[in-house]
C-alpha cells in the first residue's frame, strides 16, 4: 500500500457571493484554480448576521454538481422545478444542475451562527446536458461510524467500513467524510488510488494529515496513493476529507457555467436569457 503526502497547502481568501454573503474560498481562487473533478470549495461561517442575511437570491447554474453542507444555522432552497426544503445543522443537499436550473438559498434566521460549506463537482461531458436533480439528505440518514478509538465519521457519499453514505449516482464516484478526531486520536484511512483527494481542516487549532500539521482553515491537497494517515495532537480536531475520480476533460467556465467549450458556454448564456433553463 502506498501512503499519501501532502503536495501542496493553500488557505482560503476572503471574497463575498450571492447577494454579499462573506465566505471563505479555498478551490476556485488563485491559489488553486480546480482540483478535477472540484472546481469549488467555500465555507461561509459568521455570527454577525449582516454577513449572510441577503443570502443566494434565485440564480442559474449549468453542468456541474453543488454539495451544501450545513454545520449551523437554518438555509432554505427553491428552485423554478417546484423544489424546495429547509437545510438544517447536519444536512446535505447534493444538486445535480444538469443542463440548467434557477436556484436560491436564504437564510431563515435573523442571529446566530450560520455555518457550512460548498462544494462544486465538475460532471462528465456525457452528463451534463441531463435532467437536474436534488438530493436533500437529513442529519438522521447520514451514517456515523466510529472507524478507529476516539475518531467519529460521518459518510456523506462513498464507503467507509461497512457503512455507505446516502448520496448515490454520482458519476465521479466521491468519498465525503466529516471525520471528528479526538485528542490524540489516530487513524489510516483507505482511499480510492487513481481519485484527486483533500483534506480540508475546520474546527480545532489543527490536525495531522499525512505526518504534517494542517492548521484550521488550511487544505492540504494530496498526492497519489490509497492510504492516508490521519492523526490529532494534544487538542481535539476535525475535518473533511474529499475524494474523486478525475475527469480529464477539458473545461471551459464562466460563473455559474461549467461547460467543456467556449462555444458551449455562449450556448448557456443564451438558453439563460431566453428562459430555457
């Protein structure tokens, strides 16, 4: 078995979205263009509640797959297919734009902590012309295990033992993890060889990945292998651990578009304007 290292490190850059929402954002910046098959990671996290109370007033995406994971706080999604639900701590929703959606998602609360993080995931050529989909996963459907002494995870897609997250029929076959690892806590983890992976540290003063410290707010992009090691020190940590195959394809973006042309973009924008989405 061949063990992961961490071949780059990169924090997040401070920049806002939707309607002024302070976030965070870690993939998608210049630091660290794409991770194929991620184009995207953010985490919006704040108290105050003039950082997020505009929220994501209704907007398009083509072509690729949005991952909302809330930690705290209560965010509320519609689409113009008649969706519609409420994102509670813990829950997931895994939206599949396909070939165009109109999507919103505001908060419904006025204080407190909102919390959470999103993920983009870039879809095949073959696929992203499909019909758009949602998967809106509660806390109670996502499997906690308890793979090793003093370490939780939570499977969001994937497998991990013998447990297997809910998301399903997702082409670049991920592994999501939300692993809570207790004060000197250790644990090797197996992963998918030929798929791009992270690890991404959010809560605790840091974590070790792959032999080396990973502090909160810092992503640690690995190399190729199918082990990795994961460990705490002297305070308790946790963090996501992301995984997927890699597309290879090439691609072409422009805000909420992932395509594989320019062409194929102008094609989008216009479908938008012309209310085909």
């Amino acid at each position: 078995m061949s063990q992961r290292t961490i071949t780059r490190r990169v924090r997040g850059i401070d920049t806002n979205d939707g309607a002024g929402v302070k976030l965070k954002r870690i993939i998608g910046q210049p630091n660290l263009d794409m991770l194929d098959p991620f184009l995207l990671l953010d985490e919006f996290r704040s108290d105050q509640a003039g950082d997020y109370i505009a929220g994501f007033p209704e907007h398009p995406h083509r072509g690729f797959e949005t991952v909302t994971y809330m930690l705290a706080g209560h965010m509320r999604h519609g689409d113009n297919h008649g969706n519609q639900g409420d994102l509670g701590p813990g829950s997931v929703q895994w939206m599949t734009a396909g070939r165009g959606i109109l999507h919103s998602e505001m908060p419904q609360q006025e204080n407190g902590l909102m919390w959470g993080l999103q993920l983009w995931v870039n879809l095949p050529a073959a696929d992203k012309m499909n019909a758009p989909r949602y998967q809106d996963i509660g806390p109670d459907r996502i499997p906690r295990v308890q793979p090793s002494p003093g370490v939780e995870a939570r499977v969001i897609a994937g497998r991990l033992g013998e447990a297997i997250g809910p998301v399903q029929g997702v082409a670049t076959a991920p592994l999501y993890l939300d692993i809570a690892l207790g004060a000197g806590a250790r644990f090797e983890l197996d992963l998918p060889p030929e798929h791009h992976a992270f690890a991404y540290v959010f809560e605790g003063e840091s974590a070790d990945v792959a032999g080396e410290p990973v502090s909160r707010g810092e992503l640690a992009v690995l190399s190729e292998g199918d082990l990795l090691t994961l460990a705490a020190g002297t305070g308790a940590a946790r963090l996501l651990v992301v995984a997927g195959r890699p597309l290879n394809e090439s691609v072409a973006r422009y805000g909420p578009f992932v395509m594989n042309t320019p062409a194929q973009i102008q094609e989008a924008i216009a479908d938008f304007r012309a209310g085909r989405f």
